[in-house]
C-alpha cells in the first residue's frame, strides 16, 4: 500500500497485479492500474501525487500516470465482520 502526499488516495496491490486507487475519505475506489503482467510488491507515490512507481516479481519500475488510470464503477470498500 501507498498514501499519496496529500493524503487523500490510497494505492493498492493484490496478488493479481491489479492496482487500485481509493479515496480515503468515501472508501470509493476511483481508479485503476491495468495491463500489469507481473505480481505488484511495492509502491510509492511521486511527490507531487501525480505519479506511482509500482516494482513487483518481473523486477522492473514503472511510473504510472494517475491522472490516466481508468475510472472504476462505483466500488466501496467494505470491513470484513469477524
């Protein structure tokens, strides 16, 4: 996981390689990262919050437009009851 600069997004990786982006405040997810072929292990926002560099299993770094990333269907995360 990463939090942006200013605070307001949160950028996450799953095993799959998929990358979504969230605002903190609604828990809606706004945005994702696709076409990523390998497993995603790190990231970090540039700092202006413009930019994630994503690094993962194909030991390559890749900087990724946020501003670009498509605009998910209204997507909420939800707390897992124990």
């Amino acid at each position: 996981m990463a939090l942006s600069p200013d605070g307001w997004t949160l950028a996450t990786s799953s095993w799959g390689g998929d990358v979504k982006l969230w605002d903190v405040t609604s828990a809606l997810q706004i945005g994702s990262l696709t076409n990523i072929q390998h497993r995603v292990w790190s990231l970090a926002f540039s700092p202006d919050g413009r930019s994630l560099a994503t690094g993962g299993a194909d030991q390559m770094v890749r900087l990724w437009d946020v501003r670009r990333a498509s605009k998910p269907s209204n997507s909420k995360v939800t707390a897992a009851k124990s």
